[in-house]
C-alpha cells in the first residue's frame, strides 16, 4: 500500500550511505525539487535490505535505492545490490560513489545497478540520474562511459573486465601464482592476459602497468 500523503509522481527514494552527514547532504539535494522524497535511510547493506522489505510491505517499497560503495566493515553496496536483485528484483539501485574507476563502474552494474555517479556531480545531475533511473534507463554519465567502453578513433584500447581483475590484483602484490589461484585460472593464462594489458597500455612491466591504470582511473589511485 503506498502512502496517500504522497502523489502519484513522487519517487521514492531508499538512501544508503554509512556517513549519516553524506546522507543529510544527498536528502537536502535530492528534496530540493519537490517531486523527489527520502522515504528511509540506511547504514549498511543489512538495513538497507531490511528498510526495502518494510516499505515494500507498508508502502510500495521505494522506486529508487541511492547506495554508496563503501559502507563501513560490512559487505559492501556491490554485495548490497546483488543481494537486492536475487530477493527484491525491480528495485532500481543508483551507486553514488566517491571511487570512478573502471572496476567499480564494472562490479556495479554487473551487480545489477541500474546507474553509476560521482558525488562531485552536481545536483540537477543526481535528481536527474534518479529519475532516469526510476524509469528504467541506465544512467552512466559520459566520461565514466568512456572509461568503461573505451574511447573512439585514435585512443587506447579498452580493457576487458578480466584485465581489470588481474590489474586490481597486481596493484595488491598478487604474484602470478596467487593470481591464478584467485580467480581460478591456470598461470600460462595470467600471463596471456599481462601480455595483452602491458600492450593495451603501452608498459612493459607490472609496476608500470599498475601506475598507468591508477593514472587513467582504471583502478582505484
């Protein structure tokens, strides 16, 4: 049942973020139109899982769930997200994140997010990407759309997402061994792939790929 003080036009909206001032400042921005309204607030991954099944409950449940990444020691909004899809599907999540690197746009929408934004965006830009995300759109504003997919005529050659992976794991120490051994692949392919990524990026060795890829926010700095 969905509340009766609310007109049929309003988004509602789940927010979920660990910063309780990062929360006040998103609300602000994001009731400043009128039309968009923060129905619930959440910490963690489980209260935000919790918050989805008593306002479904009560309400309607919320038309788009604005998450962060990071949140706390808990699972992340990454996990968070995958486990909304698998047990509340049509619940569209926007990330809205301080981290813009390839990895995690990629991690999110495999997830299931329906959109990925910087916190510098501007306001009009979230209220925008909300609504866009309540209607079903996937909103990925332009240069983190370039990162992901790469660039046209002229630029380097995109990374696919298992290069980012092995790049994430170099940036760590990983060496090819433990590599291998972590994302479940044989060794002769790790180094496939370091071959490739070395060539994509112009190095030639892990030091340098690694410095290249925190350079181009291909992984976080």
């Amino acid at each position: 049942m969905r509340d009766s003080t609310l007109s049929d036009s309003t988004l509602r909206i789940l927010l979920v973020d660990d910063h309780p001032v990062v929360r006040a400042g998103l609300r602000a921005v994001l009731e400043s139109a009128g039309r968009l309204v923060v129905v619930d607030e959440a910490s963690t991954a489980a209260e935000a899982l919790a918050a989805v099944d008593r306002l479904q409950s009560t309400d309607g449940g919320p038309d788009v769930v604005v998450m962060d990444i990071e949140l706390g020691e808990g699972p992340s909004g990454i996990e968070a997200t995958e486990r909304l899809g698998r047990s509340h599907q049509g619940v569209p999540v926007l990330i809205v994140s301080t981290y813009g690197a390839v990895s995690d746009v990629q991690a999110a929408v495999s997830a299931g997010a329906l959109g990925f934004l910087l916190k510098d965006a501007s306001a009009a830009e979230l209220r925008d990407a909300v609504s866009q995300a309540a209607a079903g759109s996937l909103v990925l504003p332009a240069q983190l759309a370039r990162r992901v997919l790469g660039g046209g005529a002229g630029q380097e050659p995109s990374l696919s997402p298992r290069e980012i992976d092995i790049l994430e794991e170099l940036a760590r120490g990983r060496t090819n061994q433990q590599i291998a051994a972590g994302l479940f692949i044989s060794q002769a392919t790790v180094k496939t792939h370091l071959n490739h990524i070395f060539g994509k990026l112009g190095v030639g060795n892990r030091t340098e790929a690694v410095t290249v890829a925190r350079a181009r926010h291909l992984i976080r700095g």
